[in-house]
C-alpha cells in the first residue's frame, strides 16, 4: 500500500506517527514516574492533545491520498477526544482536592472560606 | 422560527457533524441530518435555555490558532521534562481571577487550558469567578496569569460579550 505513495509523502506521514506516538509514551512514561496525582494528569493530555493529533494526520493525509477523495473522520475523532477529557480529568482531579482537603493533606489549596462569599441567589 | 430553532449555532454544528460522519453532501443525508439537528437543538433548549450570542465569530479562527500554536509548544516543553531521567518539574497551584462570566466561553477556557498538557483546570468558584489551575512547570505566577488573560481571556470576552 504504501508503495503508492511518492517517497517524500510516505516520509511524512510515517514522522507524523511516528512523533505523535512518541509524544504519547512520554506522557503515559510520565503517568507512571511522576510523583503526585496533580502531576500526573498531566502526562496523559499529550496523547490526547498532540501526540492523538499528530496520528490522526497521518492517518488523514494517507487515506485522502490512498482513495483519491477527502477524508475527514479524524477531525471528528479529534474534536470528541478534545471536547470530553476535561471533563473527567475534572472529575479525578475535583474527586481528588475534596480528599485530599478532608484529610487535611499538605499541599493542597484551602477551599475557600464560606463567609468571603456573597449570598448567592 | 426561534421556537423552531432556538439553538441555530448548535443545529448548523451538529448538521455538519452528520454530513463529515457520513462522508457524503447526498440529499438523503442533509435531510435526515438536519431533522436530527433540528430535534436536537429543541432537546437541548431544556438545558441551555438562553441563547448563546458570537459577537465577533470570526476571532474564533484566531482564538484557534493561538491555542494550537500553545498546545503544540507546551506539549514538546513537557516532553523534554518527562525524558530527563529524573522529572522533577516545579509545579504549583494557582488561583486566578475571571472577567470572563458567560458559561460558554468559561468552557471554551477549560477546554484549552486542559488540552494544553502544561495546565488543568480544576475547580471554578462561580460565587467569586476564580478558578484554580494547576501548572506542571510553573515558573512565574504572575507572567502565567497575564499570559492566560492577555492570549486567552481577552479574546473570549471579545466574541461573547
């Protein structure tokens, strides 16, 4: 399959996978060696953001030329992943900080006090 | 028309949304799409029930770029942290004050700032309008803050209010 394909094309997409899953592995390498949980959310956002991005390129710029018309799947793939990790990466983090403010833990920002806050409606 | 379609932006979104997944601009599809889009759009008026103003939409091809060109240069910044044999990135807390209110572009904020593998958006406090962020390699609080307000804040205010 790939022999259909100009040298400097299949050059590019093989960078493209190749560079985004390395950015992936480092941040799953990362979600292992990091210390603390608020370090470690981090790690996985690579995959998710760049690294997944940079595969979904590839994999766009190689179909679109392999059957000769636009294919554009990857973008919504992309927007899905993009538009729903904040929202369980909140739910790990938030579900973290009230167990960690529960407990008294060090390090972890104070909830802020009651009586600063207005009256909400 | 607005009973009809009281969420056009969201309706036209999810229009195109079909028509991409189904690879094709057939009639077949772009009707059966936009009476998905449509059914959609009245559904979610339950949820959402004020209407969401874009004053500025263009600003959003910008807003776009901005965020991904951050996106690109955060990712390779925390990569060459996690290669080092001993990560040991100096990260910290912050809690930040919003101008921004309109729930939509408070979304729009979280989902940049969490796709950016340098800072997660933890916590927002609607009665005060901060949020707490996390920075895996916070350098200068104050320079992060300003940056955040001047790249990002800036910009979505401009569209929504």
């Amino acid at each position: 399959m790939i022999a259909d394909l100009p040298l400097w094309l299949s050059i590019l997409v093989s960078a493209f996978v190749v560079l985004g899953a390395l950015l992936t592995m480092a941040g799953c390498f990362g979600l292992v060696r990091l210390k603390s949980f608020y370090l470690r959310i981090h790690g996985p956002t690579m995959g998710t953001s760049m690294g997944g991005g940079l595969i979904l390129l590839a994999s766009a710029i190689y179909f679109t030329l392999t059957r000769e018309r636009l294919v554009v799947h990857e973008l919504v793939i992309f927007l899905f992943v993009t538009l729903t990790t904040p929202v369980t990466l909140m739910l790990l983090a938030r579900a973290t900080l009230f167990r960690d403010r529960v407990e008294g833990n060090e390090g972890v920002p104070k909830r802020p006090e009651k009586a600063e806050t207005p009256a909400s409606p | 028309m607005r009973r009809l379609l009281p969420h056009p932006i969201l309706a036209g979104f999810l229009l195109v949304l079909w028509l991409v997944l189904q690879q094709s601009a057939g009639l077949g599809h772009i009707l059966f799409g936009g009476v998905i889009a449509i059914a959609v759009s009245m559904a979610a008026s339950a949820i959402i029930p004020e209407r969401i103003v874009i004053r500025r939409p263009l600003k959003f091809i910008q807003l776009i770029f901005v965020a991904g060109l951050d996106i690109i240069r955060s990712n390779l910044a925390v990569m060459s942290v996690l290669f080092h044999p001993r990560p040991n990135p100096t990260a910290g807390f912050i809690e930040m004050d919003l101008t921004l209110k309109n729930p939509f572009a408070l979304a729009i904020l979280a989902v940049i700032l969490t796709a950016t593998p340098g800072s997660a958006w933890l916590e927002y406090d609607r009665a005060r309008s901060t949020v707490l962020i996390h920075v895996f390699d916070l350098v200068d609080e104050e320079e992060w803050v300003a940056t955040v307000k001047k790249r990002y804040e800036a910009l979505l205010l401009e569209i929504f209010q």
